[in-house]
C-alpha cells in the first residue's frame, strides 16, 4: 500500500525556495521531490515504512544534504491518508 506525502521546508521559519528533499531507505534514495518557490514539496506512491531524509539546498546547512546527519526521518503509515510532512531548519 502506498501513499502520499507532502509538507514544507522552512529555514527561520521563511520557506527555502529551492532544492530537493529525498527520502531514503536501506541506504538509497527512494523519492525524491523539488521544493518549489514557496517551500512545499509532494511525492506519490510512497510505500509504507521509516524513512531518513535529505534536504539537499544551498539554502541549508551541508548536513541536511546527508540522510545519515540531517537527523530528519518521517513515518509512512500502511491504510492512512496523506501524510504532512514539514520540516523546520534551524
């Protein structure tokens, strides 16, 4: 079963206009999305399970851009709608 998953990607709570947030599974990139001018992205026919995420923008620290140190993960629950997902950078 799969789903959707959407959000917005603030830095100091201003959207970060531009990038690419990807999540990662076992190690590899298994989604990814562009973040659009007004911070928010969407991705479809996400397979259930725990995801590590990476914001990878020159709007963000480098370690964001790293799944292993970005310290970002999300939830994707079998039978449920979409999922919001935003993410807030210090």
């Amino acid at each position: 079963m799969s789903g959707m998953i959407g959000g917005r990607v603030l830095r100091g709570g201003q959207p970060v206009t531009a990038g690419k947030v990807e999540l990662h599974s076992n190690g590899a990139a298994v989604a990814v999305a562009d973040i659009n001018a007004e911070g928010s992205y969407s991705m479809d026919l996400i397979e259930a399970g725990e995801y590590h995420v990476a914001i990878v923008s020159e709007h963000v620290p480098e370690k964001y851009a790293d799944p292993q140190t970005s310290g970002l993960t999300i939830q994707m629950e079998a039978g449920t709608g979409p999922l919001i997902a935003d993410f807030e950078i210090p």
